[in-house]
C-alpha cells in the first residue's frame, strides 16, 4: 500500500479530517476557539511571532486529538471488549490531549497577558 500519489494521500488524510469532524465534538470546538483566537490576532494586531506561536500551539492541540481519535477507534476494533491494556492505552493517549491542552492555555494566558490586555487597555 506504499508509494500511493500525493494526490491520494491527500485524499485519505482529508477523508480522515472529515470523519474526525463529525465523530469528535472536541474536534469541532477546537475548531471554535481556533476561530476565536484568529479574530483576536487580527484585532491586536499581534506580531508575527505571536502567530506563528499560536499556529503551533493549535497544530499540536489539534494533533494530539487526532491522534487520540485513531488510537481508539483501532483499539475499539481490535479489540470492542474491555481490556485492561487497551483501557490504558486509551487513557495514555487521553493524557496526551490533556497535557496538550494545558500548555496552550498557558500560551493563551501569555497571549492574553501581552496582546490582549494591551489591547483592550488602549480602547478604553
């Protein structure tokens, strides 16, 4: 199965997008705060850095939760009874997301510490 076009492989990675939409609604509200976070990188304007910063920090929250997502529907399949190795293999890479998350609340609160108060001091 190696060695497929590019085209293809875009393919199968859009068609992996889209089956994670509408299966995960974590997915889908990351999705929201990806929008909300453009709208408040426009609105103050922030540098470069600042965008390039958040793009990785979506990228890796997005990732981690798409990688969680294949793991537990491989594990599902593999194995649909409850079982002690799968059940932590799953809460492993639900961690994953979790520690993801965390650091991009941390990077959302140094956003917020030097863009968006800034920001909103100036339009009082």
């Amino acid at each position: 199965m190696k060695g497929h076009p590019f085209k293809a492989r875009l393919g199968y990675a859009m068609a992996g997008l889209r089956t994670a939409w509408r299966s995960e609604k974590s997915l889908r509200t990351h999705a929201v705060a990806t929008v909300l976070i453009v709208i408040l990188l426009v609105l103050t304007r922030a540098p470069a850095l600042w965008w390039a910063v958040m793009a990785l920090t979506i990228g890796a929250v997005v990732a981690s939760e798409l990688l969680n997502t294949a793991l537990e529907a491989l594990a599902d399949h593999l194995h649909p009874q409850q079982h002690p190795a799968i059940g932590l293999s799953k809460d492993v890479a639900a961690g994953a997301v979790l520690v993801s998350s965390v650091a991009a609340l941390v990077v959302g609160m140094a956003f917020f510490v030097d863009q968006v108060w800034p920001w909103v001091r100036a339009m009082l």
